[in-house]
C-alpha cells in the first residue's frame, strides 16, 4: 500500500509524503477548496490506483480511481501546484518554504520504477505530521 501523508496546507497549495516500500517522495496538490474539480486536492481516504493511457503523460500512468465526483486524478511529473490540474505531482525533494518539489522527473522514474509490476495498488491519503 502507497500512503501520502499531507503535512503542510497552504492558501494555494498542499505538501505531502508519499511513501512506498520504505521510499519517500515528496508531493504538491492543489489546496484544499471542497474536492471542486481540477482546482483543489482530492479527499483523504482509501482509494485504488489504477493505470491508464494518458495522452499528455503517457502508458500506464497511475490514476486515482472512484474518487467521488472527480476523475483524471493522476500522479505525474510537476514542481508546483500550478503544474498540477487536481492531481498529484512528486519529487525527491522540498523548495525552501515548502513553495514545491524538486527532482519531479527523476522522483517520477523512481516511483514508476519501484511500481512497474503492479497494475493495480491501493493508496491512503491523510492529513498528519511527520516522525
């Protein structure tokens, strides 16, 4: 199971970890504005990834799937919530003032690297602190 802890909410972003198999990643949404389509992060809760085809980030991208009222929740390569449409950009590191993630392409390589023989996985998203 992949989590993703939020840990840092901001007028106009969110900063978390995302954790899997004893790596971390750092990741940057959108902030918190109700679950509204392509302008605010998704709900916490348990959800199912699944791969899809996508014609900007290519085969077997991992999407959030059954996330009520919102579709096309993916998690791909970006540094800061701009670069992001209601999904999930990740990074092997943190901007000063936690303004984005860094390494997003390398962090990208990684993660899709370490979940290449899965076609499904189940996620956790939740607010928390670090320890």
């Amino acid at each position: 199971m992949i989590e993703l802890i939020r840990f840092g909410s901001f007028k106009d972003r969110t900063i978390g970890r995302l954790t899997y198999n004893g790596e971390h990643f750092y990741t940057v949404e959108k902030p918190w504005l109700d679950n509204q389509q392509n302008v605010s992060c998704i709900p916490v809760g348990y959800y199912k990834l699944v791969r899809v085809d996508s014609p900007r980030f290519g085969k077997n991208t991992w999407q959030i799937a059954d996330v009520k009222g919102r579709t096309h929740i993916l998690i791909h390569v970006g540094n800061t919530a701009a670069d992001v449409i209601g999904c999930i950009a990740i990074g092997m590191g943190l901007f000063p003032q936690l303004q984005g993630v860094s390494s997003s392409k390398v962090a990208i390589e990684n993660f899709y690297t370490m979940t290449a023989n899965l076609d499904e996985e189940e996620i956790i998203i939740r607010n928390g602190s670090l320890t």
